[in-house]
C-alpha cells in the first residue's frame, strides 16, 4: 500500500485544493513535487512569490497557509497496479479515502473545496457515496459548489489546455475565492 502526504490546513484556511493522490516524485516530499507539474508555479504567479518555485516545501506551504489556502488529497491510502503515478492505474479496490470530517474539527473558516483536476472530482464524489451522515455529505458536496469547483489539472499529463490557459483559469478561480489576493 502507497501512503498519501498529510494535509496542510490550519484553522484560518478559507480553500483547499483536492488532489487525487501523490506521485511518485511526490510521495514522502512534498506535494506536487514533479518539476513538470504546473502547481507550484501557477501559485508562484497568483501570490507573487517567485521563490516558491524552487523552494523547500516548508517555504512552499508557508505560502500557502498564509494566503488561506490549504492542501490535501482525496486518497490516504492506495495500491497501484504497476508502479506508477497515473490515477488510472491505482487498484479501485484499494482506495482508502482521508477523513474529511476534520474539516469540521480543524477549519472553522473554510468556505471552498476545490478540485486539482476531474479525478480528484470523480473520487470525491465515490467518498461522498459512502459517508453515512447525510448533513456531513451535504455539506462537504456545498463546499464544492455542487461539483462546479474542477478546475483543470495541473499535472504533465493533462496537455489537453496550454499552461497559459490553466494559470489563467487557476488564478481567476483563486482571486474569487480569496480576499486579498
């Protein structure tokens, strides 16, 4: 079994960003810590702050924390069929989900959910089935803005948009949901 990263959210985090699950650059690092993974330097532009591109993850998620904007993934836990970073290739079976009722528990200011791709949507939306308590469903699915919060993936895998067009969409999306930014 592949373990996921922890979550990086504090109690004056307003957004967090919903990854799938890490990969293999990623995994035990920090997150999206493959150099051809547009994240980090999409957050570079959007608050200003060059060095986090090359930056250590403390630096990196410093950045973050202080803008109010948290990560995390959908996935804790996970078998791979092969050895691979591709969602595709992650054994359905095995997917243990993260316990998303500490949102409730740790960030009391959270207003947004937002997905770092259309997987990390689809499995979301497969947690969402299972949890049992209909108010927590509701209200994480509320969080989302009922699944309209995807925006695309920052992964070198999805070269369906030009990295202009996701800075573009990420920036407007994060500039509407953060005051201050």
């Amino acid at each position: 079994m592949e373990k996921g990263l922890d979550y990086i959210f504090n109690e004056r985090t307003k957004m967090i960003i919903l990854g799938t699950f890490p990969s293999i650059q990623s995994r035990d690092i920090c997150y999206y810590n493959n150099p051809q993974n547009q994240f980090w330097r999409i957050i570079a532009d959007v608050f200003q702050d060059d060095e986090i591109i090359t930056g250590d993850k403390d630096r990196r998620y410093a950045c973050l924390l202080s803008n109010g904007v948290g990560l995390w993934d959908v996935i804790q836990t996970c078998q791979f069929e092969q050895k691979s970073s591709l969602d595709s290739k992650i054994s359905k079976d095995s997917i243990v989900y993260n316990n998303f009722l500490l949102l409730q528990q740790k960030c009391p200011a959270l207003k947004c959910l937002v997905f770092n791709g259309k997987n990390a949507k689809k499995l979301f939306g497969c947690y969402l089935k299972q949890e049992t308590n209909e108010a927590v469903r509701m209200w994480l699915w509320g969080l989302t803005n009922n699944g309209k919060n995807v925006l695309p993936s920052t992964s070198p895998a999805n070269a369906r948009k030009k990295p202009e067009d996701k800075l573009r969409e990420w920036k407007a999306f994060i500039k509407e949901h953060i005051s201050g930014v």
